[in-house]
C-alpha cells in the first residue's frame, strides 16, 4: 500500500526531509517529533501541553483512534507528535500524530530492512493484486503481493487474515513511503531451516525403513520418509534392470526400503537407492540359460505387459505379445494378476543394455503348428466368422482359437469383391481352403473362391493371335460385351477394335446373342489380363489371304473383292 500517493501536496514532499531532519525529539523545532502530554478531552478535540510552546495544539480525536491511539486519550497520557507548524497564519500550533507514527514506524522497517529483519504483521484485507499488512508495532501500512503470500498456490487466504504473523521486508520506497513485504519468504525459510534439521539425522550408508511412493517423474521416484521430508530415487537406482519409467515398478502409495547413498547439505537434497539393498543379481546370470523354461513371479501389471522378477532385484518385461498365441490385443490383467507364478521361456539375454527377455506363449502348445499339421495348405476347413471390416472377414478355423484372414478378392472369382463382402457377416458359418500358413508370423491366409474351378483356366493352352468363338452379351457406343464359348468371364472389345475399316467399326452392326470370332491380342495367366480383337482377326486373315493367294512379284490380283465380303460371308454361314 502506499503511504501517499499525491506527491504534489506540500505534505508529501516534506516527507523525505522531515525522516532526515529527525535528530532530537525534545528540541522545539519544526519537523521534529515531540512527546506531548494530554491536559483536556473534548468530545471532537484532545489538547496537548508541549513544554516550550506559548499555546496548547489540538488533535482531533478521530485521529488518536484511528492510529490505535484509543486506549491512551486520558488526561496525563503522554503521546508523541509530529510538530508541523510552530503558529501558523491564524497563530496557533499545528501537530500530527499520525505522521509521528508514520515517520516513527519507517525508521524501523528501514532498520529491520537494513538488518535483513523480519517484523510481525497481520493481513487486515484484501486488494487488487494482494493483501494490505498493518505492522504490529507502528500500524504502518504495506503491501503483499499476491505471489509472496505463500510457497504455494492458495484458492483462500480467510484463514490468514487478522492473524499475527511474520513478514520479509522485500522492498522500500522512501520518496513514496511505499514498503513491500513477502510472507512467501518467511514460510519458505522456516521450511528450509526445518528440512535442514531433518537431513542431519542422516547419514550415507542409512536405510530408511517404509518410505512411501509418492509420486513419478521421467527420471525417478519420490518417496515420503516418516511423513517429514520427500527423497529421490533416481530411475538408475530403482532395479538393476532396465526401467524406462517408474511407474513400470511401483504404485502410488506402496512401501519399500531405501538405502541413503547421498546427501547434499546446501541443495537439501537425498539421494537413496533401491537396488544397492541387494546384490547385483547380473553377477550370476550365467546360471540362466536362453531357450529355458523359468518360474517368474507377475510384480506389476501395465497396459502392454507384465513386470516379472526371476529372483529378487532380476525383474524383466513380459510384453503382451509373448503372453499367448491366440489372445491378442487383450488386457493382460485378464490373463494374469499381480503374485501369480507363471512358466515362462528366456528368448533373449543381453548383459551389456542389462536386459532380459521372457516370453509366456512358448510354454505353451502353438497353434498354428497343430493347425497345419492338421491342415496343410491346399486343404479345406470349416470356421465361423469372428469379424469383418470393409476389405476382409476374419474366421475362427475349426476349434482353434486362431483366426484365418480372408481377402475381398479370395471371395469370387467374377463378382466385384466390395459388393461380393457385404453378403456377408459375424457368425456365418463358412468352408474356405487353406492357401497360406506363415507359423513364425501367427498368420493364416485362405480363400473361399479358391473352392471353385477358376474360369481364368480356360484360357490355359492358349496364346496370342489364337482365334476364338464369343457370343455377343450387349453392344453400346464404347464396344461390345462378349463371353467365349464354354466360359463364364465377360471382356469388352473396344470400338476401336471391332474393323480395320473405320466406317465397319460399328458396335450396333452386332446383336445380343450373336456369336462372332475374335483373335487374342494380349493374354497375361500370372496377372489374369486378356484383351481380345475382331480388328486383330481381319488383320490376321488378310495377311493370310495375302500370302496364300498374290504373286511374288505382286500383291494386287486377289482371288476375291474384299476381305470383308468373305467375312460377311462366313458370319452369314455360322448364323444359319
């Protein structure tokens, strides 16, 4: 709070020369402050006798009391007074008591200030930005922000106010005579000096019986040691195994022994360790061999695995993927609890990352071996339809508790794949063939359309530029829709493909279930692609009819008019 805030009043600006004039209190002399005795009491007045002066000040009584000054406005009372005018201009004597307590009260903040003094306070109320402090001794006014009320965030102060307390002096204003205190400072210092007295009942070497965990942080964990000081338990000094994190080991609230290993007397800090309490279990870790079976004791239970201890301070990582064949994605609480004694197989020993690797599911029967034996690729299974998604079904084979993965595209051989999925849904009963089975990777391919003939065979045995028999399926403006003799796949002739001539490659000069030849332009097995051509096929045959029937010397008298009239012909004959 600010003492004065008008710093053009002539009573303010005297303030700094009426502190440094200050040098006897029984001279008569303006600006110095004086002890005068009461001598009469009115009701609004209190008049004072000050020895030296020709006539008697008076002090309204109002302000007495509001510097506290109740209980001393008896006659007799000696009370001290700022003497600010000897007569002024009516000739009477001006006094103010309330600028000797002012002037009074500042010499001693400065001096507490200067001695880096704490002074007893209380909070009278509330302010923008903090709290108004009265000092105890003078009533002087000062100002605590709201940062240095406490060492930590407080939602209410009601039980601060009106209480008396110590205050850090953290800032003076002399001109302004503005004074800043902190009881932020004093509880923090009091704290210190408390922790200081706790940390000397330690020594290095201690073990410390119960502490509790309290909390985790990136690179330790906290511990509450008999409810008076917090210790750190670096990440390092947890296991003599690899954590990544505390919480991997320990839950809030848990008890454990500590061993002090430091302790730093100006930081206020110990440094305690868990597993210096035993031995290095890693001195020994040739008496465990991979690709053997071990009793693991389950310690703590995560959302990707289990902490597991081989023997006391030996603890490794059972990761949710080791845990079982068939249990996938499943919380591993609901296979295992905390205690439980389970068999597992070290895969893995590394003794230079401290690092072990255990895995559950190899104790166990696999699967996917008694699934092939029983069923090898090429055969056919029964299952039921565990679940489906937009691009495949997942079916629970036979009464195996694995699961075979079935393509869109292994449903049908002429139907569209996202159409053909849609027909159907969990728990449809289905028979499929087995066409892959990887044991290493827990997966499991097959196929339902791979039960039927494939209608790509037919094609098998033949070659570009080989003639075939199609019927006409439907013509419109970009072909014709055309399916060969004896097979169940359609293929579009393009326009362009139709004639040589231009003017004769007209889709509409064909009818639906008219049967035309066409000659294989391209023909793929591995990428199933066929392409087929009545352009091809004319070309084909004139180059023929080229060859059978001109000279060597030229090829311009042909035996007939056109190609096209004898192919004209030839439809005509295969329409009769």
């Amino acid at each position: 709070m600010e003492i004065y805030k008008d710093l053009t009043s002539p009573e303010n600006q005297q303030f700094e020369k009426l502190l440094n004039s200050q040098l006897s209190k029984n001279v008569i002399e303006e600006g110095k402050i004086i002890d005068g005795k009461i001598t009469k009491i009115t009701e609004k007045y209190v008049f004072i006798f000050i020895s030296g002066l020709k006539s008697e000040p008076i002090i309204d009584i109002n302000e007495l009391k509001l510097i506290g000054f109740k209980d001393k406005i008896t006659v007799g009372e000696s009370i001290p007074v700022l003497l600010e005018r000897i007569e002024d201009k009516n000739g009477e004597v001006v006094v103010s008591a309330v600028k000797a307590q002012k002037i009074r009260g500042w010499y001693k903040l400065e001096k507490a200030y200067d001695e880096n003094q704490s002074i007893l306070g209380k909070i009278t109320s509330k302010c923008k930005g903090g709290v108004i402090v009265e000092h105890i001794e003078t009533g002087s006014l000062m100002f605590c922000p709201g940062s240095q009320i406490s060492d930590k965030p407080l939602k209410n102060i009601d039980h601060l106010i009106g209480v008396e307390q110590k205050f850090a002096i953290i800032k003076l204003d002399k001109v302004r005579g503005n004074a800043c205190v902190s009881r932020r400072q004093i509880v923090s210092t009091n704290k210190r000096e408390d922790k200081a007295k706790i940390i000397e009942k330690f020594n290095v070497g201690d073990v410390i019986k119960d502490a509790v965990v309290k909390g985790y942080s990136s690179f330790g964990c906290f511990f509450e040691v008999n409810n008076e000081i917090d210790v750190l338990v670096h990440l390092q000094e947890i296991s003599y195994s690899r954590v990544n994190h505390p919480d991997e080991i320990f839950n809030i609230g848990e008890k454990h022994n500590l061993k002090v290993i430091s302790i730093d007397k100006e930081k206020l800090q110990i440094g305690c360790s868990i597993k210096q309490l035993s031995p290095d279990p890693f001195e020994h870790i040739s008496n465990y061999q991979i690709g053997s079976k071990y009793k693991v004791k389950v310690d703590k239970i995560t959302d990707y695995g289990c902490f597991c201890s081989l023997e006391p301070g030996l603890s490794t990582l059972l990761h949710s993927s080791e845990m079982s064949w068939t249990k996938r994605n499943v919380a591993p609480k609901k296979i295992f609890k905390v205690g439980d004694m389970i068999d597992c197989v070290i895969t893995e020993i590394d003794k230079e990352k401290r690092r072990i690797a255990i895995s559950h599911k190899l104790t166990l029967e696999n699967p996917y071996e008694s699934f092939m034996q029983k069923f090898p690729e090429g055969s056919e299974v029964e299952g039921v339809i565990s679940s489906t998604n937009e691009y495949a079904l997942y079916i629970k084979l036979d009464k195996f508790e694995i699961d075979g993965f079935l393509h869109a595209n292994d449903l049908s051989y002429l139907n569209n794949p996202d159409d053909e999925i849609k027909k159907f849904k969990k728990g449809d009963k289905i028979k499929v063939k087995v066409l892959e089975v990887r044991k290493e990777e827990q997966k499991i391919r097959v196929g339902l359309k791979q039960l039927k003939n494939d209608p790509f065979d037919w094609f098998k045995g033949k070659k570009v530029n080989d003639i075939i028999t199609v019927q006409v399926i439907s013509s419109d403006n970009k072909g014709l829709t055309v399916k060969p003799e004896n097979c169940e796949l359609e293929f579009m002739i393009k326009k362009s493909n139709i004639a040589v001539n231009s003017s004769d490659a007209r889709p509409s000069r064909f009818v639906g279930g008219e049967r035309i030849d066409a000659a294989i332009s391209e023909l793929n097995m591995d990428k199933r692609k066929v392409n087929l051509s009545i352009k091809l096929l004319e070309e084909l045959q004139n180059k023929e009819a080229v060859s059978k029937f001109s000279s060597p010397l030229s090829g311009k008298n042909l035996p007939f008019s056109s190609l096209s009239e004898k192919l004209g012909e030839k439809k005509d004959k295969d329409n009769e």
